[in-house]
C-alpha cells in the first residue's frame, strides 16, 4: 500500500525546500517591515511612549516564530 505521497527525486525536493524557505523568509521579512512602517500610527492609536515600540515588534517577531513552530508540529510528518 502506498502513503498517498508521490516519490519525487532528491534533487526536486532539495529545490522545492529551498524554494519554500526563502519565500518564508522573505514573508517574515516582509511582515516585520510592515509593522516597523505602522509603529508611529500604532504608538499614536494606543498612546504608548517610545520606549514601548521595540517590545512590540519584539512580541510581533516572537509570534511570528510561534505560529510558524505550531504550524510545522501540527502538519503530518513523512518517512522516506
């Protein structure tokens, strides 16, 4: 019986993983930019002081790597 899972060659999925981390990459790059671009209205909206704004893109970041570690215990794993 087979697990449902096509056979792909060595060489096709080194690329596709490579391929889906630097796009994961650049996503969390991306992410952080934004929050970083929408600090002063989030600082205005909620009235912190300056001193605040690197915990929440501290907080953002760690969310990030949170939802990202839950998301890759959460999917199936696959044998060889």
């Amino acid at each position: 019986m087979t697990s449902g899972y096509a056979a792909a060659t060595p060489h096709t999925s080194k690329g596709v993983i490579l391929l889906l981390s630097c796009t994961a990459q650049f996503m969390v790059v991306l992410d952080v930019a934004i929050v970083n671009v929408a600090l002063p209205s989030i600082q205005r909206d909620l009235g912190i002081g300056q001193s605040t704004l690197p915990w929440i893109v501290v907080a953002y970041g760690l969310m990030l790597t949170t939802a990202a570690g839950a998301n890759a215990s959460t999917s199936p794993a696959r044998s060889p």
